[in-house]
C-alpha cells in the first residue's frame, strides 16, 4: 500500500528497523541523555532555532495545546490567525483556556495577509499572542511566514506558529522569522510514526510563561517541569519518554541531513510541482487560490461534481493500492488530499498516485471539460 495521505507517511526501511531496536531506559542510562540531546539538536536545526526545543511524547495536537497552555490564560487577547480547521482549533485552544480570541479568517483556500495582521494589531494593541498556521492541510495552502513573523516582531506580539506540515520539507527559519513557539510532530516531512512532538520556546515566551498569574492547568502540558527537568540537568525527564519513537524519528532525522536540507526541500518542491500538474492536466481545480500560496508538502483538489469521493478513494485502495486522504471540518466531502512529504515526496510515489487518480476518476464517470 502506497500512503500518498495527509499523514501518515510510509516509513522508510530504515526508520522500520529502528522501531526494533533494543530497549533502553529513559530514566538511567546515559546513552538515552545523549541519543536525546542529538535527535533535539536536528530538530533544532531543521527548525532553524537556538531556543530552547523539547520533544515530547504525543501527536501533534499535544503541542498546539500545550503552546496555548502556557502562553495564555483568563482575559488574555490573543489574535487567532486562521485559514482553516487547525487555525479554527488555536482558536477553540485559545477560548478553552479563558483567553479573548480576535480572530482573523480567510476564506477556506485562502490565506491571511500580512496587511491585514498589521490592521488588526493597530486596532487591538494590548494583544500580546497571535497564533498561525504555516500550512493549512486540509485547503493545501501555506501562508507567509515571515511576512507574518515580521509583523508580529514589530507589534511586540509572541508567535505560535503551527509548523507541522512544513518542518522538514520547506524552510522555516524560525528565529529568522521571530517566531517564538513553532510546533512540530514526526509524522509527516520526518517520516516518522505519529508519536513524538516538538516545541520550541524562545526567552521571551519563558518570560511570559513566568509572568502568569495562575498556573497552567494541566500538569502533562505544563513546560515548567521541563525546565526544571531536562533544560536543568539533561539527565531526567517529568515522565517517561518515548524510546522505540525516538529511535524511529533519529534515523528519519539522519536520513534527512544525509540527503542534505537544501536537496530535501528542493525534491519537496518538485514534487508538489508534479503534483499540482498532474491534477490540472486531469481536469481538477486546486483548492488552494493560486498556486503563490499552495503547500509544498500537500496537495488539496475540488471534488468533480457528480463523484462520490469516497467511492474514487476505496477504488484507488483497492483497485490500485494507493490511499490519499480525505478532508474533515467544513472542507469535508468537498476536497482529496494527496501528501507528497517526507518518504512519500518522490517523484515515482507521486507518479503512481496521480495515475491511480485519473483511472479512478474515468471509471467513475468523471471526464475532463
């Protein structure tokens, strides 16, 4: 089965076979502290970050929720900024935790100017957070980061950034971009198992962390024993870590640094590429508004009308061997998600994927206009 999907991505036979390696102990064997102290200093690379970074042990949604944990509490304003479902959920992130959302949407295919952040900031100048999401999968866009880390820099304003889907796959220079707080997980440009998490926290939003008036509420989320854990000794945890996940994510990581950064994002580029052309030449419109703003790492299509997309999707499993993705929240039923990341970014995955879809499409009915 070829998982050309939102994520997860295949895993390659390397990755496989650190899932097997031997267990070790997290908590008393040095080899541990140091196998965790490298995999943290990649990451950091690939994030393009000197802040302090913590791989912790969940899916990617853990570290959305834990950003807005710590950072916002009662009666804080925070500036959602939003052109989908995971924009939509900071914000539901945000409200959970008593903060006062100002939320700024786009249009589904869309994505939020840097004007129109720099508006709303004027307008609300005792916001202190702005939350973001690089690459909103289910529309298949990718909004402009630095744009949107320039603009929050000179309205003194923390960024979240939601970099998911990007890391490993596009560049992300988070300092660069004065982002305070971008998330990652191991499941998509890693080619990694679902799993482990990644946070990055600059001194500014420790300082905030510190300045709370109320503790966060809930312990697993909570940073605080991080730095009292592992930033302060780098030889114990605030609960037991992931091993066999760890493993899994450092040899995705070598696997990454082997081919080289720069070659990575490039074949991610290409492949998106190919991609989006395939969809075109089929007869499909792209999700996303212009090809300036879709991701590089997920392709979002219209469904024809007239196709059942869940019939097209069973068809390409069965008949081909090949699952993409459906979409969830209001885009769900309306678009096809083809992941073309991590493991999954080559052109022959992409080859083998894009034809699946256009016999499935034929013999459904659909033709080109």
């Amino acid at each position: 089965m070829l998982l050309f999907t939102a994520s997860p991505t295949d895993l390659p036979p390397r990755v496989r076979k650190a899932l097997s390696r031997p267990m070790i102990h997290p908590d008393l064997d040095p080899e541990f502290f140091s196998l965790y102290a490298d995999v943290v200093k990649k990451v950091s690379e690939v994030t393009g970050t000197r802040n302090d970074l913590l791989i912790m042990a969940g899916e990617g949604m853990l570290v959305l929720d834990s950003a807005v944990a710590n950072l916002v509490e009662e009666g804080d304003k925070v500036l959602t900024i939003s052109s989908g479902f995971y924009g939509d959920g900071l914000q539901r992130f945000v409200r959970n935790y008593g903060g006062d959302a100002i939320t700024l949407r786009s249009a589904d295919g869309d994505t939020v100017t840097a004007s129109e952040i720099d508006r709303a900031l004027e307008k609300n100048p005792e916001v202190g957070v702005a939350t973001f999401v690089h690459t909103e999968t289910p529309c298949g866009t990718m909004g402009p980061l630095r744009e949107v880390g320039k603009v929050c820099n000179d309205h003194d304003v923390l960024l979240i950034a939601d970099t998911i889907t990007s890391l490993g796959g596009v560049l992300v220079e988070a300092d660069r971009n004065h982002v305070d707080v971008a998330l990652g997980a191991t499941q998509k440009c890693f080619s990694a198992p679902p799993g482990l998490a990644m946070i990055s926290v600059s001194r500014r939003a420790w300082e905030r962390i510190d300045g709370r008036k109320q503790p966060v509420r809930s312990f697993y989320l909570d940073l605080i024993p991080w730095r009292n854990s592992w930033l302060a000794d780098r030889s114990s945890f605030p609960y037991a870590q992931s091993v066999s996940d760890l493993f899994a994510l450092s040899a995705g990581l070598d696997l990454i640094f082997e081919e080289g950064l720069d070659h990575v994002y490039r074949r991610h580029e290409k492949v998106a590429e190919l991609v989006r052309g395939s969809c075109e030449e089929m007869g499909l419109d792209l999700f996303a508004r212009s090809r300036e703003i879709s991701a590089e790492t997920v392709t979002s299509v219209s469904v024809p009308r007239g196709v059942d997309e869940k019939k097209l999707r069973d068809r390409m499993v069965k008949k081909h061997g090949v699952m993409i993705s459906g979409s969830w929240g209001e885009t769900a039923g309306r678009v096809l998600l083809l992941g073309h990341m991590g493991y999954g970014a080559h052109k022959k995955k992409a080859r083998l994927a894009t034809e699946a879809l256009a016999e499935s499409l034929r013999t459904l009915g659909f033709r080109k206009r």
